[in-house]
C-alpha cells in the first residue's frame, strides 16, 4: 500500500459496495452490499469516522491503488468485483 495514498474525498464505494456483517448503529443486520451505509452523509463521508461505533470492517478498510482507483465510478467497479470474489458460496446480492 502506498503511505501517502488518501481517501478521495466525496467517494463513499467503500461505504456502498461492500457487504458490513456486523451490527453498526441504524443498521442492527449490518449492511448488505450495493446498500449505501445509512452514516454515509449527503456529501459521501462517514458519520461515524473516528467513533467506537465504526465497524471494524470499515476501520480496517485502508485507501489505496487497487482498490480506489482513480476514480469513484472505479472504486466501485473495483469493490464491487472484490465484494463478488469474497462472497461465501450460495449468497446472492440483494437490492
């Protein structure tokens, strides 16, 4: 991972794309994946950053090339496959 890679401001795929299992504030199930997080604010940033609240997941989630790209529209193209590798067998993305 590159150090001085940040998170682009306005983005919020990570806070779309990704299935969260845990329970987080709001969302007592978790999250299903292609569902906007419901602490992802109106301009794409997270509502609870920096807060015990914050799953783990999302706190492990770490901006870089491969999965941001250069883009938001590439940042969710690229979660969104990663989301697809990793699920377990037999679970299908709800909408």
């Amino acid at each position: 991972m590159n150090p001085e890679f940040e998170c682009r401001i306005g983005c919020g795929a990570c806070c779309i794309a990704p299935s969260i299992s845990t329970p987080m504030p709001g969302m007592p199930e978790g999250k299903p994946a292609g569902v906007r997080c419901a602490h992802l604010t109106d301009d794409n940033r997270c509502e609870l950053f920096g807060r015990p609240e914050r799953p783990a997941f999302c706190t492990s989630l770490k901006p870089c090339l491969e999965m941001c790209g250069t883009t938001a529209r590439e940042a969710m193209t690229l979660l969104e496959r990663l989301e697809i590798l990793t699920r377990p067998k037999g679970v299908k993305r709800q909408k």
